[in-house]
C-alpha cells in the first residue's frame, strides 16, 4: 500500500527563488486566470475574453528575496510552448503572433538598441515566435538564431535564421552567443535560476544576457491594486518579480547587471481608463487626455523610477 501523500504545510514550503521560508500570502485563495477564450484580431488589437481556475489558487511573497510565487508551480507549460500560446492568445499561428506581437516587440525593440549594439554580433532569442525581432535584428548581425516550439521552425528558416527547438541542441552545436535575449520568459519558468545556468553554457566569455521581466510593483498595481491584480496573476507566471527580487536572482546566480530599467507597455491615457473604469482597456484609440509628448515624458519618469510594467536588465556572467 502506498503511504498516503501529506499535503505541504505553507511552513515547509521554500522561496523557489532563495531557499527562504518566511512569506506571506499576497491573494487570497480565489481563482485566478488560467487562459483566454475568443481570441480574435481587431482594429485596437488582441482582443479575448480571460478565464479563470475552476479551483482556488495562493500566490505567495516572499519575504526575504521579494519574490512572488504560486503555491503551486506549474511545469506543463515550458514543455509545450506553441501549446501555451494557443491557451493563452486563443490562437498560436505565426499571424496571430505577428498581429498580437509585432508593435508591442518593435517599441521595446526600439528602447534596447538604445543600450546594445547588434552590429556583427552572433545573437540568440530564446522564445522567439514569429521572429519579428530577429527579422530586425538580422540586418546589423552576423548570426541569428531562434528557439522556439518546432512549429514556428519551417517560418524562421524561410526568413534566414539558425532555429532550435530545445536547448540541448543548441549547446551540442557548440555555439556561442555574444547576446542573447529571453524577453517575457523568466517569469514562465519552473526553475529561472537553471534555466538561467543554461543560458550561460552557450554565452561567449563578454556575452551579454538581455531580459525583459513583467513588474510586479507596476503603477497600474499602486493605483488599481485589486482591480488590476484580480486579471493580471495567471497560472501562466509561476513568479512575479520586483527590481529587489531581480537584484537577488542575478546575483545569486553570479551574473553582474550591466544596465536595469524600466519599460512601460502601455500609453498614460491607458492607465487613466483603466482608473476610472476599473476593468480592463484595450489600448485603442481612445480621448487622449495628455498629448504625445507628455505622455512620453511620463512614461520615461515611469521607466525611470522602475514602476513601469516592465522592467529591462542586461547581464554579464562575473
Ligand atoms: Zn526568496
């Protein structure tokens, strides 16, 4: 017979990230987004309809290294990417991609050329997708290579890049990599310290690592909080993170930061719909109540004072 499993005491469970037990619970039990439904393409963007957990989940913080956890991690996801997506966008062709990716990547895009030189570099995108940054990118390096679910390979051939389905393949090849960008994926991922120990293996010795992590301390948090929250903690991100849990994590996996700032998503007319409505906005075309050079010296102070939706760090081994 088999010894019955006990459940875990939230006494015994260990910051994923430090090792640390003291946490507190940042929600409630209640269920949070597992998906989106009806995903479909429209002239204010990707529009669908979020879904939540048939059962109720708790996300943890801790409370040393400032890093959000779900109790429950999730594994099932990394494995399957293209699988993800088609959960998660409701569709996961290389249109969808493109339509739902393109505009939002080629901004941030824009903001890391500031800080990076891609001329004759040998890059890699780890989840890359359609490949619309590499598609960029490819005109200022000597190599690009993507990696990404199999099915986005025969698409990102066609466009000349080197395309890997899974990391082992890419460190048998023996290549490495001067730069190396995983944009919006720490977060996904069931155990960031390795794969972050296997992005290393394949980085050259002055190889720099660019990462483009979701905020958890954002201005949507700090002015909407439950209203915001209630549709942004998904079963997708096993973690959420904050400048100080960032600065632990590439530390304690002996990474120097190079540059950290923010990176804000979203237009300030977008953050004052979403205050006065309560609810989610599309980031259409909306009564813009600041012009187009306030609204980007705002954000600039967001990005500035780390509170914007993102955040950018740029890393170096030690
Ligand atoms: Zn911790």
């Amino acid at each position: 017979m088999k010894p019955k499993k006990r459940a875990t005491s939230k006494y015994q469970i260990k910051c994923p990230i430090c090792n640390n037990k003291k946490k507190k619970i940042i929600i409630w039990d209640s269920f949070i987004r597992s998906g989106n439904k009806s995903g479909r393409a429209t002239n204010g963007g990707w529009i669908s309809k979020p879904i939540f957990t048939p059962s109720k989940e708790k996300i943890y913080k801790c409370l040393n290294c400032d890093v959000g956890f779900l109790k429950n991690l999730r594994n099932n996801l990394e494995i399957n990417n293209k699988l993800f997506r088609k959960i998660f966008d409701g569709s996961n062709s290389v249109k969808k991609y493109k339509s739902f990716n393109q505009p939002r990547e080629l901004r941030k895009f824009k903001k890391i050329e500031k800080f990076v030189n891609f001329k004759n570099k040998t890059v890699f995108e780890s989840n890359c997708g359609g490949g619309v940054l590499l598609d960029k990118i490819k005109k200022k390096a000597k190599k690009t290579v993507g990696l990404d679910h199999e099915g986005y390979r025969k698409y990102l051939e066609s466009k000349g890049h080197l395309f890997f389905s899974n990391l082992i393949q890419v460190k048998k090849s023996n290549l490495k990599f001067d730069i190396i960008l995983s944009l919006g994926e720490i977060e996904h991922k069931f155990n960031p310290s390795l794969f972050l120990k296997k992005l290393k293996t394949i980085l050259s010795e002055k190889g720099i690592i660019i990462f483009r992590i979701p905020n958890y301390n954002n201005i949507y948090k700090f002015f909407i909080e439950r209203n915001f929250l209630k549709y942004d903690y998904r079963i997708s991100h096993n973690f959420y993170f904050s400048e100080k849990s960032l600065d632990f994590f590439f530390k304690s996996n002996d990474m120097d930061i190079i540059k950290k700032t923010g990176l804000h998503e979203y237009s300030f007319n977008h953050l004052i719909d979403f205050i006065k409505k309560q609810k989610r906005v599309s980031d259409k075309k909306r009564q813009n109540l600041v012009n187009e050079n306030l609204n980007k010296l705002i954000i600039q102070n967001l990005e500035n004072n780390m509170v914007s939706t993102s955040l950018l760090y740029i890393v170096k081994k030690k």
